[in-house]
C-alpha cells in the first residue's frame, strides 16, 4: 500500500517559543507614568505646604508691621514716624526667609468706627486717624518679590504671588468727666457719684489704652478741676475734696468741659470724649444746648447721664443726640455704677481685622 505523501500528526519544532505578549511593554509605560505621576504629586505638596507656610507667615508680619504702626501713630501722631516703625517690624518678621519689605505705600491711614452689631469698619483718609491699614504682598512688584517655589518649573509656574491685609486700630482719647455738685447730691448721692467715679478710673486703668482723663464739675457755676492726666488717681483725689452745694448750671459745666478738652491732644489723631452727668434740672444760666453745640461742631463725643428720679432726662437725651453720643440712666448708686463701668469698658481697644 502506498503511503500519502503528507501526514495529519502534529509538526513540532517549527517555532521554537511563543510570541511575546504585547501586555508586558504597556505594563512599563503604566509603570513609569505612575513614577512620573507620584514624583509630580510629591513634588506639588512640597511647594503646597510651602506656599501655606508662606502665606502664613506673610499674615503674621503684615499683623506684627500694622500693631507696630498703629501703636507708633498713637504715641506719635506722627505718620511717617508709624510707616518707619512698621517698616522696621516687618523687616524683622521673615516671610520665605527673608525679612518683609513695605514701602510707604504699603501704608494707609484712616478712622476705625465701631458698628451697632459689634464690628469695626475702616474709613481711610478719615480723621481722627486711630488706624493703619497694611498691604503686605510678595508679588512681581513688591519690594520683597515673589516667591521662588522649588518644583513649579514643572508645571510652569516660578513664583509664588502671596497678598495679605492688616488693619490695626488702638484708639486713645482724650476723656473729660463733668459732675454735677449741686445741693441736690448732698449726701448718699454724691458718696455713689464718688464710688462710681472710683469704678470708671479702675477700669480705665485696666485697659489697654492709657487715656488722659478731665474732670469739671459745675453748681450755680463750674471749675475744671483736673487738666488732662495719665494720673488718674488725681480724678479720684478732687472727687473726695470737692464740696457740695447751689443751683444746677448744666451749660456751665459743659462749658468748663470744653475747656479743659480743648487744651489737649488735636483731634486729628485722638478720640475725644465728654461725660455729662447730672441728677436734677437745669435751672440757671443759659441753655445747655448752646454750649453742647459747640462742642459737638469741634468733633468731640458727648455721653450723658442722668441720676435719680428728679433729672431732666429728655433734655440729657437731646445733649447726647446733639453730641452723637449714649444717653445712660441710673435710678441708684448701683446703676450709677454700672453706668460708669460700661462706658470705660468702651473706651479703647486695640484689634487687628
């Protein structure tokens, strides 16, 4: 029998191993994008935290440079005396390890008014100047530059541009007391005037804020009993000395108020204020609106108080209106108290916004 001349068995040996898979080149090209990927994801978060690092520090010398500044104006009243001292404090606050640059017109000065809800707002160029508004920056254009970051080549970018803005207010005044010494307050009433007195100064003296303190007191006439001091123990010194007796000038006392409020600092820098406090009616010289008129047109604040059951509270009310100031109420010597204890307590403060 004749064979086929081919067979149907297998052949082996005509290859000698399989095709490579083309699986194994696509699993490096993952593998090496995942490396590249990973040391661009390290390399963002180091300049990341870098950049939080910074920012963080350019807050606090903007913070430190405007506390420095407005504390300087306070002391001064000088501004460029508050620029070179807030130069001077931000130059010693690193930010990227160098020292804060501000240039002059970094600085900004204004009036810081405290809001019904609490808040301060700035008004710059508005005196009396207790503000100082600071822009701290490390841009292109900034005396300090910007800021090189260490892999932000790899994603095109260079710098780093951070901007901060610090607003710090320390608000001095100059504060005349005027009391009422008529006969009216003879006995326990003028003993709670005096304790009351002895509470406002002990506040004052626990702020911030060493503010200089008046005191004018007024019967049928008036007398400005203390110039303006940081001595306020002498406030509570003429208030154990002083007599009591005759008719209720109110105008007067205002007056002499005015008098020793005008000998102190200018009201281009300083918050000046007048306390008015009486326990009865006026009823000799003339009208106390005339005088709190006055006043009030020469930028001075105006509180008034009245004591007891038998004080003109609507003509004290139109006094403070008059002066842009509270018009306060005390039945007793404790109210009287928390009168006085209320008011220091919003006589000065320092904050940075």
């Amino acid at each position: 029998m004749n064979l086929p001349s081919h067979s149907s068995a297998p052949r082996f040996g005509r290859h000698k191993g399989r095709p490579k898979s083309p699986r194994h080149g696509a699993m490096l090209i993952m593998i090496a994008v995942m490396i590249f990927a990973f040391m661009a994801t390290v390399a963002l978060s180091v300049d990341i935290a870098y950049m939080h690092l910074t920012r963080s520090e350019l807050r606090s010398a903007t913070d430190a440079a405007a506390k420095a500044a407005a504390l300087a104006l306070a002391n001064s009243q000088d501004r460029n005396a508050a620029v070179s001292q807030g130069q001077a404090i931000g130059a010693e606050n690193e930010v990227a390890r160098s020292g804060l640059r501000l240039a002059a017109s970094d600085f900004s000065f204004g009036n810081s008014a405290q809001e019904a809800s609490g808040r301060f707002v700035f008004r710059p160029n508005q005196p009396p100047f207790n503000s100082v508004r600071v822009r701290g920056e490390r841009t292109a254009t900034s005396l300090s530059g910007g800021v090189p970051l260490f892999f932000g080549k790899i994603f095109g970018v260079d710098f780093f541009e951070p901007k901060e803005t610090a607003i710090a207010t320390y608000i001095e005044r100059d504060v005349v007391v005027v009391v009422d010494r008529s006969g009216s307050m003879f006995g326990q009433k003028f003993r709670d005037l005096r304790r009351a007195i002895r509470t406002f100064i002990a506040q004052l003296e626990n702020n911030s804020v060493e503010e200089q303190v008046g005191l004018a007191s007024y019967s049928s006439s008036a007398s400005q009993d203390i110039a303006l001091t940081r001595t306020l123990g002498r406030i509570n010194s003429a208030m154990d000395a002083m007599p009591v007796g005759g008719a209720t000038s109110i105008s007067a006392g205002i007056s002499a108020g005015d008098g020793i409020i005008r000998l102190g600092r200018s009201g281009e820098f300083v918050e000046r204020t007048m306390i008015v406090m009486t326990d009865g009616l006026h009823n000799t010289g003339p009208e106390p609106r005339g005088p709190a008129i006055n006043v009030a047109a020469a930028g001075v604040k105006i509180h008034t108080i009245t004591f007891g059951a038998d004080a003109d509270r609507s003509r004290m009310q139109e006094i403070a209106a008059i002066g842009s100031g509270r018009h306060f109420h005390a039945d007793n010597g404790l109210q009287l108290e928390q009168v006085f204890r209320e008011i220091a307590a919003t006589l000065s403060t320092i904050l940075t916004e």
